[in-house]
C-alpha cells in the first residue's frame, strides 16, 4: 500500500469521514477544505496516527504549514521520512 494510500485511511478515522469518500478526493485537495474539514483536534488525531504508523513524529521535524496543505503535500512529507 502506497504511503498516500495509508494517509487517506488515517485521515478518513481522524475525520470521522467514509474511507470511500476519502479516497474519491484528488491528491491536490486541501486537507482543510470543505471535503475534508480537518480541525485541529483532527489534525492533532491524525498526526498522532502518522507518529504511530510511520515512526515521523511531524511535531518534531522542520515541517511547513505547506506540508499540511493537501493529501498530496502530507503524503510526499511523510514519504521522504519514514522508516519503513
């Protein structure tokens, strides 16, 4: 499974939305957007996710906010950092 592929799942828990609905959004939509509507204690149960599932603690790298703007954008960060 691709690492954007497991970020969808994580942010469709977080967000408390139907994978399927996740998963028919393009890469480029914005993680806070109508569609997804991320809030900060989403986001806060996303990056949880991502610490425990990919060993990136986003909170202790030199991450941007432009690394939170879309699917895309999180899913190439957390790409270029995981220890699989």
């Amino acid at each position: 499974m691709s690492v954007e592929a497991e970020i969808r799942g994580l942010l469709a828990e977080a967000v408390e939305l139907d994978r399927a609905a996740i998963d028919a959004l393009p890469a480029d939509t914005g993680l806070f957007a109508p569609e997804i509507g991320l809030t900060s204690l989403a986001g806060l149960k996303l990056l949880s996710a991502i610490q425990q599932r990919f060993g990136v603690d986003v909170a202790d790298e030199d991450m941007n906010l432009d690394s939170l703007e879309s699917i895309a954008s999180l899913a190439a960060f957390v790409g270029t950092r995981t220890r699989r």
